[in-house]
C-alpha cells in the first residue's frame, strides 16, 4: 500500500483536476498509484509514518558506494563505436553478505531461503541464498560502474537470464562480458546497439548468473 504522506501529495498535486464518476475515481486512484484502500483511509492530515521511504541502499544513481561492490576496472569505451564484436572484459568485484541478502529478500523477494538464516536452514537449499533479482541487480550495478565512461541511453529489455548456482554469504563475484552483436538503429542513427552476453563468476570460477543485454550508446560525432 502507498504510505499516506505520498496519498497526500498524489492527491494534492491531482486537486486541479476532479473526476465526474465512479469510474473517474477508480482512474484517479490508479493513475496516481494508490491502492483501492485509499477509499477507507481517515480523512485529516496524514499521520507521521515510522519508515520514511528511501530509495534502497544498492541504488546506483544516489548511493555510489553504499554497497559492498568495488570497481575494479573501468573500461576505455566512450561510444558506440569502442565496442567490437569478440570483446570480453572482466570486472567489477561485490561481496556478498548474509546482512545484504536478507535486507533485499525481504524487501522485494521474501521467500524463505532469502529472508532469514532460520527459515532458510528448512529449505532445499540449507541456508540463505541471493534473490535472483538480486543477482540482477549486482549484475547491473557491476556494470553500470565497469562502463561509467559510456552512459547507456536505455535498454529494451534482457534475455535468458539464467540463475545457474546459489550464491551465499562470502561469496565474491565479478563479471564477465562478451560482445555478440553491434549495429547503428535505423529509427535512430545516433544510437548504436550492442549485444551482450554477461556472466556473473565467483571467485572460484563457478558462473551463477547470466543474461543476454541489448542496450543503446551515443555514436561518435553523430548528432541526435
């Protein structure tokens, strides 16, 4: 449910415009990302909430370094044009803890093996393991640091992510990525896109993840 500090502000910067039907309401709610209950929320100033929503601590756009992943190497690229097929890099370098497993899994995958040492250990698994959305996220953070020098211009989309091991507490991870595919937009040729395969790797060489990206960089010299 939206807190009721952010049901007031959605509500107040919507006060110009007033829907006419029940239908017109239900939009409004909706549209504004408020959960039906809103209808049978007190009226009066919103009461004070004890957990202020925060953006989550593993957010690379606020917290560059609030968590435990060091950038390890960052890559020469700086346009579309750096990236040629049959690349491969390795980077990045996160440590994952037990404290950052159960912190993520309860706030946004809490399943039993993701939320706490006790319930894990009941498990096929025999104890806590990362969130495969987890595993996404390190992955993207990894990435999004390894390539600092080249900002993406967006994505449509990922494929065949694969969870291909657990990973636990102590586990060291790094990636690997490999350039499949290169070729400028037709819809627009400013941008370029690469494919690419990643891998996220312990530090025993066992892979745990891996993903297909497609993303757009800027082309060098080529006005948008």
């Amino acid at each position: 449910m939206a807190p009721a500090a952010s049901i007031s502000a959605g509500v107040s910067a919507l006060s110009g415009w007033v829907p006419r039907s029940v239908a017109g309401v239900v939009v409004l709610v909706f549209a504004i990302g408020l959960s039906p209950w809103v209808f049978f929320l007190p009226s009066g100033p919103a009461p004070a909430i004890d957990r202020p929503f925060s953006v989550p601590r593993f957010c690379h756009s606020t917290a560059r370094n609030a968590m435990p992943i060091e950038t390890t190497a960052v890559m020469p690229h700086t346009h579309f044009e750096d990236f040629e097929v049959g690349q491969e890099m390795e980077y990045g370098r996160a440590i994952v803890t037990a404290e950052e497993i159960i912190r993520f899994g309860r706030e946004f995958d809490p399943e039993p093996f993701h939320i706490g040492e006790e319930e894990a250990k009941e498990t096929m698994f025999g104890g806590l393991i990362a969130s495969g959305i987890h595993m996404a996220a390190m992955l993207r953070r990894m990435q999004a640091d390894g390539f600092a020098n080249v900002p993406s211009q967006g994505s449509p989309g990922w494929d065949e992510l694969h969870f291909l091991a657990p990973t636990r507490p102590g586990d060291v991870l790094h990636v690997r990525t490999s350039i499949l595919e290169t070729r400028v937009s037709r819809s627009r040729p400013a941008l370029g896109i690469v494919k690419m395969r990643h891998l996220v790797i312990d530090a025993k060489g066992e892979v745990k993840t891996s993903v297909l990206t497609t993303a757009f960089y800027d082309r060098r010299g080529v006005e948008a």
